[in-house]
C-alpha cells in the first residue's frame, strides 16, 4: 500500500519495497515534485524487480537457478555468469 502525504516539508510517499518500510519525502509542493517522488518510488519498485532475490523472475533468481552451471542473460543484454 502506497500513502502519499504532502504537508510543509513537501510531498511524503510511504510504500513497502524490498521486504522494508520505505519513505521518500520531496522538498516542494508542486506537480513537478510531486511526480519527482512517484519517478523516484517507480525507480525503487524497478530494481526491487530486478535484483529482489525473493522474485522467481529477477536476475539475481535467475543467476542462483543457474547455480554456476549456465549463463544467464539479463534483460540489458548483458550475460552474467
């Protein structure tokens, strides 16, 4: 669940990633801050995608699967051993 606040400081976001309690507050009060700090918790939900070891679907999931006996090859392009 996602609950986004603005008050005096700016625009709070609290959100949950990577088995944690996350929060990103933005200095302003303005539309371009306020999509600063939902760009920013997209970024934070992107990378908890891509390298969560908890996601059967991540590079990192994919890798240990592979257990040293095969390449694996990211969604970048890059093979990883």
């Amino acid at each position: 669940m996602t609950t986004t606040r603005l008050d005096h400081d700016g625009w709070h976001l609290r959100f949950a990633a990577m088995a944690s309690d996350c929060e990103i507050v933005v200095a302003g009060q303005d539309a371009p801050a306020h999509q600063a700090a939902h760009a920013a918790m997209a970024e934070v939900r992107r990378i908890e995608a891509r390298y969560s070891r908890y996601r059967k679907d991540s590079v990192v999931s994919r890798i240990n699967a592979a257990a040293g006996t095969d390449t694996v090859q990211s969604s970048d392009g890059y093979t990883l051993a």
